[in-house]
C-alpha cells in the first residue's frame, strides 16, 4: 500500500473511532454493537471494505466519475468481485448511505444521551454532524447530499426512511428550546441550521488554531439558541 493510501486509511480509522464528541472507546464499542446488530457493515469485512472504498472514491471523485473499476482496485480485488456484495453501482451507493445514515445517528443518540441540559444536548448534535460533515467521523456523509440524485426513486425512499429517524432526532431537540427562542418552529430552524452546518464545508477546515470546531458549533448554537435564553 502506497504512502496516499495509508494517509487516507488512517484518516478513516480515526474518523469511525470519532474525534471529539464521543470518546475513542465509546466510538468503537458504538460500531461494534452497529455491526452486531446488522445496521452496518463490518469495516474489516470484504463489505465493510467495499463500502469504505467506494464511498472514499464517490466523494472524492464524485459517483459519475467513479467506476466500478476504480473502486476494485482501490479495495485489491477484481471487477467481477464486486457484484458478489451488489448489483450495480447504484445499489452501492444506496447502500452507503443506508449505513452512513444510521452510523450518524447511533453516534448523535449517543452524544446527546451523555448531556442533561436541553441546550448541551442541541450543541452535541450540532458538533456531531459538524464532525460528520468534515471527516471527523462517519466516513461518507457528505455524498447524502452531493450524491442524491444519483438514486432512483425506489432507493431514495430507502435511504429517506432512514433519514427520518435522523431527523427525529434534531426535531425533537429543538422542539425542547425556551420560548422566543431563536426562529420557533423546529423545523424550519433545523432546514435553516441544516443548510448553514453544510455550508461550512466549502470554506471552514479544522485546524489546531484560529477558528476550532467547538468555536463553530457554538456560535451556530446561537443561531437558534442564544445566550440570553440559558
């Protein structure tokens, strides 16, 4: 394995093991019981790693561009081997964001379930899907939205299933918020919080200095929960 790829593997251990919200051990025993469980792929499977590769590749060089020839090779098998795990391309995608969906939000119950206040709890979902959003963890959530449109209606409604729950989640978070407190209604604060967290994928990068993800996520906190609603 060449130097690139080393580097892009361990950037995915680090990001399934988590960096920030949830502790390494917490992280791991979380995919651990994903896996169990059936929600997800055993990263160190044949799947596993099929579904790692391609979904490195769809994001870095989009679903269009990637072929199913790139993905083999990138994972060491042939071709053919492939379409022992799936049909098709598409059904490969689906099946990304199938797990991708429900590894965000097994890592978000998590987060928020170690928080008591409402607030804590609304700024844990926010650093979570900030981590997901920039590779901190839950490799492939970006092509949730890059890559929709990608899916035939049939495999949209799948992953929309999924995504629901996700979304629950959020919805019921924000719905715990004093009165007057930031825009009222949960849902449009969460589109408007969704859309300004994805946004930040074209212009913020983590770094050890200036600007740090937990400075981020808690000045997005205030955009529907200032300080003067504690």
């Amino acid at each position: 394995m060449n130097n690139s790829k080393q580097q892009q593997k361990g950037r995915v251990v680090r990001g399934m093991v988590g960096v920030g919200q949830l502790k390494s051990a917490d992280e791991a025993r979380l995919v651990r019981e994903l896996v169990s469980s059936g929600s997800i792929s055993d990263p160190s499977s044949p799947r596993g790693r099929l579904i790692g590769a391609a979904a490195r590749l769809f994001q870095d060089k989009g679903f269009a561009l990637t072929t199913v020839r790139d993905i083999a090779a990138e994972v060491g098998i042939l071709s053919g081997s492939i379409f022992h795990h799936v049909k098709n391309k598409e059904e490969l995608l689906c099946a990304i964001m199938l797990e991708v969906t429900r590894l965000a939000k097994a890592r978000m119950t998590a987060a928020i379930e170690q928080q008591t206040h409402p607030r804590d709890r609304l700024l844990a979902c926010i650093t979570c899907e900030l981590e997901a959003i920039h590779g901190l963890a839950v490799p492939g959530f970006p092509i949730l939205v890059t890559e929709w449109r990608c899916l035939s209606a049939e495999n949209q409604a799948k992953v929309l299933a999924e995504r629901e729950q996700y979304e629950s989640i959020w919805l019921q978070e924000l719905g715990q918020r004093p009165p007057d407190c930031g825009v009222a209604d949960p849902q449009l604060a969460r589109r408007l919080l969704l859309g300004a967290l994805s946004h930040t994928h074209s212009w913020f990068k983590p770094r050890g200095r200036g600007l740090t993800m937990k400075m981020l996520a808690e000045q997005a906190l205030l955009t529907v929960w200032p300080n003067s609603h504690h």
